[in-house]
C-alpha cells in the first residue's frame, strides 16, 4: 500500500472517529443540570411529579440511544423548573 493511499485511510478514518469525540466535551450530560437543579426546587406537586416522569424518560431514551429524544424530555423538565435551555445543545 502506498504511504499517501495509508495517510488517506488514516485522515477518514479519524474524521469518522476523533473529531466528534471531541465536540462531545461541550454537550452536558444528559439530565446532570436537571439533577442538581430538582432537590431545591419549591414548585407545585403536579409539576414535581411531572419532571420527575420526565427524568425517568430521559433515563429509559438514553439507555435506547434516542438521545434526541432524552434531550427534548430535558428541555421540557428544566423549562418546568424554571431554567433555560441552550438551543445549541438541542440540535446535538
């Protein structure tokens, strides 16, 4: 094999590998934000129990790889708690 046909192989290979690796250093995890955030919140019961349902939600569409999904239960629950949501972090 030819050193440039090698460096080709190389390069796609870490494009298809590494560098997204690396973006993922900017994207919280999942749910973290939501998980500091809900043992001090004074809110009513029906919408504690509501993010609560969503924090299970995130959990179960993490662990089945729809993490656009968990993201959007995310948004949706740290909305309730009175936060706010980076759209950024919502196209990942």
């Amino acid at each position: 094999m030819s050193l440039m046909r090698t460096l080709t192989i190389a390069v796609a290979l870490l494009g298809l590998t590494g560098f997204p690796a690396l973006a993922c250093d900017r994207i919280p995890p999942l749910a973290v934000a939501l998980d500091e955030l809900l043992p001090q919140a004074t809110l009513p019961e029906t919408n504690l129990a509501k993010i609560k349902d969503l924090r299970a939600q995130i959990k179960t569409l993490a662990a089945t790889g729809k993490l656009r999904k968990a993201r959007a239960a995310e948004e949706q629950a740290v909305l309730l708690l009175g936060g706010k949501v980076s759209p950024d972090l919502m196209k990942k």
